[in-house]
C-alpha cells in the first residue's frame, strides 16, 4: 500500500538521514556494487573459460563428461546469481554493469 510514509522514492517523502549519512550510505553502497560488479566479471570470465573448454573437449572426443557438465552448470549459476544482484544494485545506483567480454 502507498499509504506508509516511507516508501522509496516516494514524492515529498523526506530522508530520515542527514545529507553526510546520506553520502557515506551511497559511499558504502557504491563500494559493494563495485566488489559485486568485480564478482560478476570473474563469474562471467569462469564461465566462459568452462565454455571454450568444454567447446575443445566435445571437438576431440563428441561427448562431455558429467563433471564437466556439471562444473558448467555450478558456473552458470553462479553467474546467473551475481548477474542478478549486479541488476538490482546498478540500476537503482544508476551505474551501468561492468562490460563483459564475449
């Protein structure tokens, strides 16, 4: 319901923190969207590193094995994870996600 005063982003709502508190909050939150985007990026660069390996191993005997495909799927979601907390922290932040290599 809208009728609770402290909903975010609420027009003429006020901020219960002072402007430092406010600065030091973003600070903080700035800090933690840089070490998830970094986390996103090792995710991604793992799970392209898992893909190109599991590409070499399927060219040289057709088939994968079950570890391989699993530590896929481990590292997919993972990724997906990340991926997901990255989103929902930059988007409100107003930062973009980190450039993810192909």
């Amino acid at each position: 319901g809208g009728e609770a005063g402290g909903e975010a982003g609420g027009e003429g709502v006020e901020c219960a923190l002072s402007p430092p508190e406010q600065r030091a909050l973003l600070g903080l939150l700035h800090g933690y969207y840089s070490t998830v985007s970094d986390g996103l990026v090792a995710a991604h660069s793992e799970l392209r590193s898992i893909e190109r390996s599991n590409q070499k191993a399927l060219l040289a005997r057709g088939e994968l094995s079950e570890e391989a495909a699993a530590a896929h799927e481990r590292a997919r979601k993972a990724h997906e994870r990340v991926l997901t907390a990255a989103r929902a922290m930059g988007e409100p932040l107003g930062v973009p996600l980190p450039s993810l290599s192909a």
